[in-house]
C-alpha cells in the first residue's frame, strides 16, 4: 500500500464540473445503486460522536469502479463520506483521476454549501489506511465547528500518471455552537476504518462480495437511492450532489493514452 500523495490534492476534477451543469437524475443510467448495510459498508468511524449505525449508505457500481456514499447523524454531530476503489475484476487497468484539494472536497457536501467557510492550516495525520490530508474549518453563518479530511492510496505502478486506485473524502461536524478541538478533530479522522480493507469483513458480507455486485433492484428504487444520496435525508441539510462521481479512468501501459466509460 502505498502512502497518501504529499500534494495533498483532492480529486474528482470531471466530477465536479459535472456536479455544476447536471441535473438531480441525469447519472440514473451510468450504473448500478444499491442500499447498503453496515455490514456491507467499507466507511466505519469509531470516534464516539459517530459510532453506530450509518444513517444511509448508498453503494453504486459499474464496469470501472465502485463507490459507497454515507452519512452517520447523532448527538455528537454529522459526518458524510465517500469512498471510492477502481475495480479490477472487470479491468484491470483502471485508476482514479484525482485532483482537488480538501477545501473544495468539502464543499461538494450540501452541508457545507451556502455560507462563508473559515480554514486552518492543512495538517497530515496516519490512519489505518496510510494517511490523511486534513483541514479544520467553521462554517460562520450556522456555527458548525468541522473538520475536513481527504486520502488516496494504492497507486498504480504501471499507470503512466501514477494515479491511486482507491479513495476516501469527507467531514465530519460538531453540533452548532459546539467547539471541536484539534485534538478531537484528528481523532476522528484516526478513528475511520475501512471494511474489507484496514479491518475484516463479516463473513457473510466477504462471501456476498467474492460473488459480485448484487442482482439489481427495480429501476425506479435506484433512482430514488442516488436521489436520497444526492439531496439528503430529513432531519438537517446533507447530501453529495455530485454522486456518483464517475471517477474512475482506464490506461494503457504502452503509452499514456486512457479509454474510459
């Protein structure tokens, strides 16, 4: 496994323009959406504020890549993630086309859209998963105290851009009014585990993914979940726009060429 990039860049370029000029259900046919359960989730936090069942996790699939949408909501405050991983079942030379920075990750959350944004200093910490680029912020108009954290790993060797094959961003919140010290505020990024992949799978869960994607829902039930990803669930403002982000790119070894979707 190889370490986090020092550039410390988040990712998702074409994502995000995409995010900006589509409409809510213009990905509906891009792949597969899934409801997934926490035994079936990759992100686990094991902070305090955030233990427990996810709220919602969204799982979406294609031919390149995989990528799981979740929000954990408690008395502790509101965390939202996504992860994603090239698939190499069905091609193995396939990467993630990272490129952006952890501030504009952050805002790519519904959450975090809207009001004016103070940042410190970036700041790298170790994780199960190798390590983190991660920004503290406040958002000034409704008080949230946060923190903000990005990490890409497993870069591919044999890509002539050396881009990873997995990835990881997200925030997590404190209440309004409630302050987030920096010491917590790493903690929580250092308590983030990913199943299947820094901790083991349930049994059942590693058996279901040894045999693939899931048989696919109902249309209409797919649309409804990348929809409930995007927009948020009651209860306070969340949701990813931008999901799926469509991340994933195919290469060729022989030159620098890549094919994608």
């Amino acid at each position: 496994m190889q370490a986090v990039s020092s550039s410390g860049k988040i990712f998702f370029a074409a994502a995000f323009a995409a995010a900006l000029g589509g409409c809510a259900i213009s990905k509906e046919n891009t792949g597969t959406f899934a409801a997934l359960t926490d035994e079936q989730g990759r992100v686990v936090i094991g902070a305090p504020d955030f233990t427990g069942p996810a709220l919602r996790r969204v799982g979406f699939a294609d031919i390149l890549e995989r990528e799981e949408y979740s929000l954990f909501r408690g008395s502790g405050g509101q965390a939202e993630a996504l992860f994603a991983e090239a698939r190499t079942d069905m091609h193995a030379q396939t990467v993630l086309d990272f490129s952006y920075l952890v501030e504009a990750a952050i805002k790519m959350f519904r959450f975090n859209q809207g009001q004016a944004i103070e940042f410190s200093d970036a700041k790298f910490v170790k994780t199960s998963f190798g390590g983190a680029w991660t920004r503290s912020y406040l958002l000034t108009g409704s008080g949230h105290a946060c923190i903000g954290f990005y990490a890409e790993w497993d870069h591919r060797p044999d890509d002539p851009k050396r881009q990873p094959s997995k990835g990881l961003f997200g925030y997590a919140c404190r209440p309004a009014g409630k302050a987030m010290p920096d010491a917590d505020a790493l903690a929580i990024v250092q308590s983030i585990d990913l199943q299947g992949i820094t901790v083991p799978l349930r049994i059942k869960s590693a058996y279901n993914l040894k045999k693939g994607d899931p048989p696919e829902l109902p249309k209409g039930h797919q649309i409804e979940l990348m929809v409930a990803a995007q927009d948020g669930t009651p209860g306070a403002k969340s949701g990813l726009p931008a999901f799926p982000l469509l991340a994933a790119r195919g290469f060729t070894m022989q030159d620098s060429s890549d094919f994608n979707r």
